[in-house]
C-alpha cells in the first residue's frame, strides 16, 4: 500500500518542469477526450476507439523503427485506423468484425516491429502502457494544436454530429450527410486517441475515452449536462491520476484508469440509488 | 372597356408529381406517376413490400432525384432538410443509455441539421420546443432518457419531431409499425388534429390501411410498377386491387374494416 500510495516529496516533483508539461498535457487531453466521450457512447463506438488506439501503438511502433517522432506515427496509425473503420464497416454488426481483424493484425504489425527496434526498452514499454515523462513541449505544442482543431470542428458540426450520432435514420431524412459526419468524426476520435496513446498508453486508452463519458450517460440524459460530466471526469482521472502517480513513481496508466473506472462505479451505483429512491 | 381578369385563387398544391418514374438498373418502382397532395389532405400509401412506398418518401425527402418527371413540393424542387417537410419514422428501439432526453430529439427536429451548437435563439428554440411536446401530450417525459419511453411515448416524441418546424407537408413512414392500437390510435389522432388545424398534408405509408381508414381522403396503391389513386371507395375493391396485383383479390368490408384477402402470399398481398 506504501508503494502505491505516497506524498512524500511531491511539492519538490510539481515544480519540475516535466511534470508541470505532463500535466498540462493531461489537462488539454481531458477536455478533448471530455467533450467527445458522449458522442463516442452515443455512437456505440467503445471497440472502435480501442481498435484505433491499438493501430495509432502499430503507427508508434513503427514510427519508433524507422526513426521519426513517435507521436507523429501514432497520429498517422490512428487516424489510418478511424478511416478504415468509418468506410469498411458503417454496419454495426460488420463494424465490430472488421474492426477486430483490423485491430489483431495492427497489434501483430506493431510486436513485431518492437522486437526489431533495438534503441531504449522504456520507449517501447511507454506506448503501450503509457508514460508521462514523455511529454516535452514539442509534444505539447501539437497537443494543443489538435485540441483546438477538434473543439474547433465540434463547434462547427456538433449539433449534425448529435443527430447523426443518437438518431440516424431521421438525420438522414432532414438532409444530414451522415455517412460523411461518420468519417469526420473517425479521424477526430483518431486524432484525440493519438494524443493519448503516448500518456495513458494504447491498451488503456478506453479509461479516458469511454470511461467518462459511460459514466455521465448512467447519470443524466442531456448531451449538454453529459458533456460536461463528462470533461470534468476525464479531468479528475487524468490529471489526478498523474499526481497520484508521481511520488510512488508508477506508471500514470494504472491511476488513471483506476480513477476512471471508481467514477464509472460510483455513477451506477448513483443512478440505481436514485432510482430506487424515485420508485419509493 | 376595362377588362379585369378575375384572380383565381391558385394555391400550389402542397405535393405535385409529374411523370415520375424511379428506376434502379432494370428494375422500375414506378413508371409515370401523376399525383397531386393538396393542402390538408390525407393520403394513404399502400402496397407490398419492395413497391416503392419508402422509395416515394425519398423522392419527396429530396434524397432521391427521380429518373424521369418532374416533382414540386409547395412549389418548389425537393431539397435536403427543408423546413416545409416534417418526417415521422416507424417506431424502432433505441439504446436506453442514450444520453438524449425527449425534448432534445424534438429539438434535433427543428435545427439539428444546422451547423454550430446553437447558441443563438436558445429562448425562442425552448418555446418551440415546449409547444411541440404539448401539443402531443409529451410534456410529463420532456426531460426523460428517450430509450427507457415505451413505444407509444417515443412515437409521440417523433410526431413533436415531425411538427415542430411547422411543416406543410408531412411524410411518415409505418409511424404505427409495432405498436399497440391503443397508441396507434393516439398517433393517427394526433396527425389528423395536426392537419385539421394547420391544413397540413400528409403522406402516409402504412401497409395497413385500417387504423387509418377513418381520415383516409385518398389511396395511392403501388404493386409492382402499376398503381391507383382515389378514394378508398374506389380503390379499396375486388375488383381495382384484382387488377393490380394481376391474380385474384377479395376486399371484404367487416363491420368499419377492410379485409384483403389475396389469392396465395406468393404476390405479397399484405393485409
């Protein structure tokens, strides 16, 4: 219990400038991740996101062989992921296979493309379970170019995107370009899994990008209210998650995602308490 | 001498269609289809299934440009998204974790083919909103999850959906499908009220003419390519229906329903 949970020295590690860049990080990703997460629950697109998340790893990966940024790969991979997925499989039950072979082979692709990097064990490591001494302020500075470009694109489609995301069929008949709204909304899920991939790590990516927004749909029904919840959760875990992190030096996946997962919980069973409590 | 010409009072009729044909490839859902949809009527679209009830809806949706002839909706050419058009869906189950509450998907009726997050005009849009969900009855569940609303409650939803923007014309496609009669009943009355007041016409698909027999003023009847249009007096017959469907049919009146009773199911004959 000590070693998960300690203090000691963290006023002396917030003041370093790594950790304050990796905080920053953490905080421009919860909002984005925040403010798509309704729509992604919405949408029914949990798999879809973790599949991108595993081939943004494969984009990583392969970025890390051949030797250009990493984060540049994984954007790459992810948005190649959201794409393929949105043009293959508009079809839910189609959508969930082509998805899962997609996913298998890009995770394949990508193992095999780490055993042949032969440079730092921890860069490996890092994509796959994240690290947040990876974030420098090159990194932060395409965080938040991204971030601005995809709140931008939301504020500009969201109302379409909600319709085309909760009621398709009638969408279509008022004119909605759905089909096209998918894809756009694929390559903005990429984008955003790409930012996390390198902090939270491929296989944990769902703790940011569902988690908040699975646990704010138990507890309102307005998209508007959702959204919110929804921000100031994945706030909540990545942020603290990442100062939980720091003293114990562990990876900031495991406490992000634990805090995900404790306010998904708390969410259901606020919502069974509060139904009980209408029934009574 | 002045001559004045006396000013008819034309009104464009609310749907006109001439000489529309939709094709895909070979196939021909309907060849030379004259119709016109005047101001609060109600029209009743019958026929089996494949004979181009839901193509007719796309056509008028603007979704669907015809093969040949010509369409006019209150004058104009159909267009994706127009105000002038309210569309009520057949019933359909939906995720009870959406996080969507009922006035928000009769909101997504009036502007959620508009860009942006609708900032602007948000008192005006709540007012419209609020009226759309009273005037179906719809304002105890306003706030309530979409998903977790029984059938009837979400029909009522859609038809505030449909009305919502005013629309002059209002297509619905099997709005009735799966749903008991005593919310069908609410539905086609809720319809009819909407006609009777606003003069609004409405298309109705349904392969069921009953529930609606009662406000029917005319049928458009497809089978496979061929068609009738009248009154249900003169469509609704042995004889018109034997025609159509090119074997032999019996229209049987039962008390205030109509039976149709086909030769065997092989034609898709479907009452």
């Amino acid at each position: 219990m000590d070693r998960l949970f300690g203090f000691e020295g963290l006023g002396e590690l917030l003041a370093l400038g790594f950790v304050q860049n990796a905080l920053i990080a953490c905080a421009v990703l919860g909002v984005v991740a925040g403010a798509l997460a309704p729509l992604i629950v919405s949408r029914g697109m949990a798999f879809a996101v973790h599949g991108t998340a595993e081939l943004a790893f494969t984009g990583g990966a392969a970025a890390l062989l051949i030797g250009v940024g990493v984060g540049l790969g994984a954007v790459a991979g992810a948005v190649v992921a959201g794409l393929v997925f949105g043009i293959l499989g508009l079809r839910q039950r189609e959508r969930d296979s082509v998805i899962g072979v997609v996913l298998a082979f890009g995770l394949g692709l990508g193992v095999l493309m780490l055993s042949l990097y032969s440079g730092r064990a921890s860069n490996r490591f890092g994509l796959l379970t994240g690290s947040i001494v990876s974030v420098d302020s090159a990194d932060l500075i395409v965080l938040a170019v991204v971030a601005v470009l995809v709140i931008a694109v939301l504020a500009v489609l969201y109302r379409p995107l909600l319709f085309a995301s909760t009621d398709p069929d009638v969408a279509v008949a008022r004119g909605v370009p759905v089909r096209a709204l998918s894809l756009v909304f694929a390559v903005l899920v990429g984008l955003v899994t790409a930012l996390a991939v390198p902090i939270v790590g491929a296989i944990l990516v769902l703790s940011v990008m569902i988690a908040p927004g699975a646990a704010a749909a138990r507890v309102t029904a307005s998209p508007l209210v959702a959204t919110v919840i929804a921000v100031a959760f994945a706030e909540i875990a990545l942020v603290g998650g990442a100062i939980l992190s720091l003293a114990p030096g562990l990876p900031v996946s495991g406490y992000v995602a634990a805090l995900a997962f404790l306010l998904y919980v708390g969410c259901r069973v606020f919502a069974r308490l509060r139904g009980r409590a209408a029934v009574a | 001498m002045v001559v004045t010409l006396e000013r008819v009072p034309t009104v464009a009729p609310a749907v006109a269609m001439r000489g529309a044909s939709v094709r895909f490839g070979e196939r021909t859902l309907w060849d030379d289809l004259d119709l016109d949809v005047a101001r609060g009527e109600f029209l009743a679209v019958l026929g089996p299934n494949g004979s181009g009830k839901t193509t007719l809806i796309r056509v008028l949706l603007g979704l669907l440009p015809l093969s040949r002839g010509e369409v006019r909706i209150g004058g104009a050419a159909p267009r994706r998204g127009s105000p002038t058009i309210g569309y009520v869906p057949q019933q359909k189950a939906l995720d009870p974790d959406l996080p969507l509450r009922g006035r928000d998907l009769v909101g997504l009726g009036l502007d959620g083919h508009r860009l942006g997050v609708g900032l602007r005009g948000r008192r005006e849009r709540r007012a419209r909103v609020d009226a759309a969900l009273a005037s179906v009855g719809g304002t105890a569940y306003a706030h309530s999850p979409v998903g977790r609303l029984s059938g009837g409650e979400q029909q009522r939803l859609r038809v505030a959906q449909a009305l919502v923007g005013d629309p002059d014309v209002l297509l619905c496609d099997e709005p009735l499908l799966s749903l008991d009669l005593a919310h069908q009943r609410t539905v086609t009355d809720l319809i009819d009220a909407r006609r009777r007041d606003h003069d609004t016409a409405v298309l109705f698909v349904t392969h069921e003419i009953n529930p609606v027999l009662p406000l029917v003023d005319r049928v458009l009847y497809l089978v496979d390519g061929r068609f009738r249009i009248g009154p249900p007096s003169e469509v609704m017959t042995s004889a018109v229906l034997s025609e159509l469907y090119g074997t032999e049919v019996d229209v049987l009146r039962v008390r205030d329903r109509l039976v149709v009773v086909g030769a065997d199911g092989r034609n898709g004959v479907h009452h």
